[in-house]
C-alpha cells in the first residue's frame, strides 16, 4: 500500500499529536496539504521531545556559559575544558515511557542513546549513571519495574564495556503509573577532536552506518510526548529494542574514523531516527539534504518511506563525509561488520527532500521542521507558599531512627549497582554510594566526579527552593569528595504542561535553577526535558534531575563518606535550624506533608563549600559527608556504617532533639579528622565566619547520640537488608 495515497483527515492529524492549529501551520508552511510521510515527518519533529515546543521559552533564561564551557545546550551534549587540552563530554536524557511500558528495553536503550550522544562527539565514554524513580514498594508494578529497569541498565552498559559507576533510585506514589528512568554519560576527548553536527558543502556525501532500518521504535517521540491511560502497555511496538554489542562496535568503528580527516559532521539517530539526524544536520550547517530512502539499510521487508522516516532502530548513525572519503570509511565500518551506505547528498535548497522508487515522496522546508516548529508560553499559576511547619517529635525516637534508616528511603543501593559493572576500564576510584562517583581521567592523577540529584518533595513544596535545592546539592556532593564543580546537565521530568499549576511547577523550578547556576558559577550545558510524565491526568511529583560533573587536580586527596579511624574528631560544618517542613522524617514518619523545605542560601552554600574543599585539597581531612535526605542521623548512621565503625556524639542547641537529627537545612557536611587538624579547622571556620560544632568522636562498635544507641551491627542489618528482602534471590537472576 502506498501510504502516501492516505487522504489526510482530521482524525490522522490528531493521532500524529497535532492540533487543528498545528496542522495548518505545516499546510502554509509547505503551500499545500502534506502528504502522509510529510505529516509523520511534522508529527515527531514538532512532539514535545524533539521541539520543546511547551518549555523553549523558559530554557533560554538558564546560564550556559562560563570561560571553561566549550559547548553549551544545541549540540548532542556539553563540553567543557578540564585542563591539559581535554574535555569533558556530557548529558542526561529520559527513557520514562518506554521503560513503564518494556522495562527491560526501554531502560537499555535509553542507556545506548545516551552514550550515542557522547560518542558522536569524538569523546570514549568513561562513566554512566542513571537517577530513577519508582512507585512504592507495595504497587503491584513496582517490584518487576525495578527488575527490568536495573536489568535493562546492566545488561547494557556491562556490555558495551562502560562503567555504571553512581546515580540515585527513589520511591514515592506519584510515580505508581509513570516511572522514571534518567540515564547520563560522560566522556573524554581531546579538545581539537570534538566533532559537531553542521552540515557542509553542497554536494558532499550523506553516509548511513551502524544497524539496519526495522519498525521497532516508529512513532516514539510521539508517544514520549502524551500522557499515559489505560492502554497505554499497547504502545509496545514504539519502545525500541537495543543491542549493546553492535553499539561498542559503533563506538569503535565512529572512533578510529574520527582519527582521520573524514567527517565533516556526524549525528546519532536518536528521537524520531533518520528524520531528526537529518534536519538537525540540515538546520545547524544552513542547507538542504536530499536523501534517496532506497539505499536505507533495512532488516525488515515491504518498508514504506514513513517508516523508514520514523523508526527508532537503535545503533545508528548519520555523518557527512569529505567527497572521495566514502570507501576509506566504508573499510572501516565493514571491517567492524557494520552496515554503511551512502543515502544522499548536501543540496542547497534548503528543504529535506525524499526519494523513494525513483518518486519524490517528500519535500520539506528544514526551517518550517525546525526553527519554525511551534513555540508556546503556556498559562501557569505560581506554587503557593506553604509557610512555616512545626513538626511534631515521634512517639518513640529511638525507633523512628531505626525505621527511617532501614526503609527504601534511605538504604543501601548495594542490591542495585553490583548488578553494574562499576570497575570496568579501571579508572573507578570511587564506588558507588559515596557522595559522588570519581573516575581517573586514564593516565594523569585527574579525576571526574560526577553526582546526580533532585529532592521532588522540595520541588513539590516549593518548586523555587526546589530547583535551587537541586542544583547545590549535585555542587555540594561534587564538593565531599573533593572536587571543583563545572558544569551540569539536567532531565526536567514534569506533567502535563497544558495544567497552569504543572507549567508553574516547571517555571519555579528553572527560576530555582537559574539562581544557583549564577550564584555557583555552575552552568548548563545540555539536557533534556520530558513532559507528559502523567496517567489519567495524575502527574509525577516535578523531577528535576541534576547531573554535576566536576574536576579533581589529584586524585590522591579524595575523600569518602567512612569513618576510617578510632579517636578522630567529628564536626559539623553548618547550623542546624528548624527546617524540618518537607522532609523525609516527616513525610514518612509522621504521614505529613506541610510546610515549606529547607531553605536554600546561595551564598552560605559557597561559602561553606569552598572551605570545605580546601579542607581536602590541603589533606586536612578524607573524610566527608553531606548532609541531605534523613538529615544529621541519616549521615552519621551512613558514615558509621562505611567505615564500620561507631562514633559517640553530643549534640547541643536550643532545638529539639528529634529536630536536630532529622532537620535537613543545607549546606551542611560532617568532617572527620584527628584532633591536631580538627582544632585547626575548627579555628579556620570561626575566623572564615562558618558555623562549626565540634559534635563528637569516632570510635566503639556503637553510634550514640545523646543516648540514643544504635550498634554498628544494626545499622548495617538496616542499611544492607531492605533490597534483597524486598527485590527477593530471583529478581537479581
């Protein structure tokens, strides 16, 4: 059947995800009716994934530049300068759709696509990490969501040979019928071998290498642009089906090609395949492309241009070559067994036109795709401010302790990221479940450290102090380990942007956002924004996911969470206040959810987190851990539990007890060091004007505070025992 004989009616419009008003933007666009390939084209061009159609105005008020950000948001990912003429390669995108509907593939190739947008770069990917967000426990989804979800993330990055090295994992109800599954890539490069996406020189070959053409995928931007309903688990045919092998074959054959004089501009296809690749290469270099869809390589038969146009076959990608390059480079994609074949060529016409069978079957302005796809400043109403919470103490303290430290909140990850491989490549050289993961850049003492971080119920709360919150803690993470934080990338996971209280949702946070960037001196260089995160119009707490990356000049002076050492001095950095509106302790103890969260101060957060890192640059201490969810007990039982070892604490103030162990004020870090270095660092954050508390110290098989006792044993029992009684031995098979 020739689709494009298809008469275009109201109701084929509005199952490609455009309005009546839309439409008729495409028809003066084009100065005629599209024809059905022309409208699928539009179709996924203009989703919200590809167009940002709903949040471009708001984005372009975020800080992108700094003197070391080399390529800020427009390009696959972000790149800054880490010294030495090498750069760091970065981004953070969503696979939340197809992960609820296949959890397994969708997380897989979500992360593929991700390490695609890297390695287009020019960069070797070093480290992946993932932030994702379940329902709870005891939603009948949630158990096999996370199975499949962690399988489809190891079964990825552990073949294609790229270290899982951190990342988060939450629960909350709001995402019982929307999970989240973030994935983000860093890579390395030299800086005179970074390769961009512009297409030049009319005439110069449009080059089709990696995996064949299939129907898996088709229709996927589309469907990452809707919220879910009941029939949402039928979209099975738009999640993609990855393969991990070809991918590091990819890496290879892209990689020894960029050691020559090749390419003149590559692009990965990603979000709606060889049309995006396309137009984007076509859009950001200023010309037309001219492609003949017969010499697409296809593994499937009968397939229409439409297709062919929409399909998300992972392992893909386009590339303009320098004429007279095409068999040097088909060498080296056949010697690495992968498809390459040359598909069209640069025009200067300005349009995207289509062949297929000898018949133009498409024929389309690039800007009309692009630069002229719908812009919308939704309506939206503004968070109101919940106000001050005085939050009640527990009936029983020492059991609200233990009950928040051995719940999903706050347990150990260790079920999860030892189903990664976190050692590969050798350069990891910290674990997961630190502060933040370190990789050596190969062969210097440099190293990365990379976290990723978001508080929903803040955003929920205050969605300014939550977009602020956000942004400071990745800052203060990169911060514990001993790192100078950069940059980030980010994945603003939203609901439906067409409800105003959504849309200020969205706004607060990136207001938030923005402010800590500035105050930080913490650009953004790329990200990505996933909206429609929904079920029968319920929406996801608003998740605005962070990636920091940071640089460490010697990696010798790191530091980590554990206490290493009996008879060392504990102190904390930062004054406890009354903050405890929004937080963990309350919402999970106390069933409530008042209040504002913490407040966010930019400056104090600097302040305290420069000084903190020249604590570990000059080797003062090793030992660091930032104060988050759970507060001063959550990071106390944390440290104790690494180092398996208890500490006694004395806590004093005008606050209550359970306030002072459960507040979860920022810019606070706990400090272990010997006595003679604790002393100084004590005088040092007096004269600097820094709140510092000597608190207590390190030693025994016991953390007490302020006699409350808890055995290093059963901090462990708590921390280590929740997953794999909750996941049970068949999930890890």
């Amino acid at each position: 059947m020739d689709v494009n004989n298809i008469k275009i009616t109201p109701e084929i419009v509005k199952e490609h995800g455009l309005t009546e008003e839309e439409y008729q933007r495409i028809v003066d666009a084009m100065g005629r009716e599209p024809n059905y390939t022309e409208l699928g084209i539009y179709s996924v061009m203009w989703s919200e994934h590809c167009s940002y159609k709903s949040s471009r105005f708001h984005l372009k008020k975020l800080p992108t530049k700094a003197p070391w950000v080399i390529q800020g948001p427009g390009e696959n990912a972000g790149v800054i300068d880490i010294g030495d003429n090498q750069a760091a390669i970065f981004k953070m995108e969503s696979h939340n759709h197809p992960s609820y509907i296949e959890p397994y593939q969708g997380a897989a190739t979500g992360v593929g696509g991700i390490l695609r947008d890297v390695f287009t770069m020019g960069a070797r990917p070093v480290a992946n990490m993932n932030a994702l967000r379940f329902g709870e426990p005891s939603h009948p989804k949630t158990k096999h969501l996370v199975a499949g979800v962690v399988n489809g993330i190891g079964g990825y990055g552990n073949c294609v040979g790229v270290p899982t090295v951190g990342g988060e994992t939450n629960f909350d109800a709001s995402y019982n019928g929307n999970i989240l599954v973030n994935a983000m890539t860093v890579g390395l490069a030299d800086q005179d071998k970074i390769f961009y996406c512009a297409a030049a020189g009319v005439g110069n070959p449009v080059v089709y290498v990696g995996s064949k053409t299939g129907r898996d995928g088709i229709h996927g931007a589309t469907m990452a642009s809707a919220e879910f309903t009941e029939d949402s688990e039928e979209k099975r045919p738009t999640v993609q089906v990855g393969d991990p092998f070809t991918e590091k074959l990819l890496i290879e054959a892209c990689l020894e090609l960029m050691n020559t004089d090749a390419i003149i501009a590559i692009q990965d296809m990603g979000a709606a395949g060889l049309t995006s690749s396309s137009v984007e290469m076509a859009s950001k270099g200023g010309v037309g492309f001219e492609l003949n869809l017969d010499n697409v390589p296809q593994r499937e038969e009968n397939m229409t241009p439409y297709e062919m146009c929409l399909s998300e076959s992972q392992e893909r990608m386009l590339m303009v070559l320098k004429p007279g390059r095409e068999e040097m480079a088909k060498a080296i994609f056949e010697k690495w067994e992968l498809d390459f074949a040359v598909i069209g060529e640069i025009t200067d016409t300005g349009k995207l036109t289509l062949t297929f069978g000898g018949e133009i079957v498409g024929d389309m302005p690039i800007n009309s795709l692009v630069e002229d796809a719908p812009e919308y400043e939704r309506p939206y109403v503004a968070t109101e401010d919940r106000g001050y919470a005085d939050v009640a103490a527990p009936a029983d303290l020492q059991a609200s302790v233990m009950k928040m430290l051995s719940s999903e909140h706050l347990c150990s990850r260790r079920w999860i990221w030892e189903q990664y491989d976190h050692m590969v490549m050798g350069d990891t050289i910290q674990r997961p479940g630190g502060d933040a993961a370190v990789v050596r850049v190969h062969g210097t003492e440099k190293a990365l450290a990379i976290s990723t971080d978001v508080t929903p119920r803040y955003c929920y709360a205050n969605p300014v102090e939550g977009g602020r919150q956000a942004v400071a803690e990745t800052w203060r993470n990169i911060t514990a380990v001993g790192g100078t934080p950069l940059a980030i990338t980010n994945c603003l996971n939203f609901g439906n942007p067409e409800r105003p209280d959504i849309m200020g949702q969205f706004v607060g946070c990136l207001e938030g956002m923005g402010e800590a960037c500035l105050a930080l001196d913490y650009p953004i260089v790329s990200g990505n924004v996933s909206l429609y995160n929904e079920t029968n119009g319920v929406g996801i707490n608003p998740t605005p996911a962070i990636g920091g990356v940071g640089v460490m000049a010697d990696s010798e002076k790191m530091a980590t969470v554990a206490f290493k050492e009996e008879d060392q001095t504990i102190l904390l950095i930062g004054e406890t206040k009354d903050e405890c509106g929004a937080t963990l302790y309350q919402k999970y103890i106390l069933g409530e959810d008042k209040g504002n969260p913490p407040h966010v101060n930019l400056v104090v957060e600097r302040l305290h987190g420069d000084f903190v890192r020249s604590l570990i640059e000059t080797e003062q201490t090793n030992t660091v851990h930032d104060l988050s969810d759970g507060g001063l007990i959550a990071a106390l039982a944390d440290m104790c539990v690494a180092g398996r070892l208890g500490a006694e604490v004395a806590l004093e103030g005008d606050l209550d007890l359970h306030k002072m162990l459960f507040s979860e004020t920022q810019a606070r870090y706990l400090v272990a060091a010997d006595n003679e270095s604790a002393e100084i660092i004590r005088r040092n954050a007096e004269e600097a004007e820094i709140p510092v508390a000597v608190i207590g110290s390190t030693g025994g098989e016991a953390l007490s505070v302020n006699g409350l006792e808890f055995t290093v044993q059963d901090l462990v029992s708590a921390s280590e025992n929740w997953f794999p009684e909750y996941m049970g031995p068949e999930a890890a098979e």
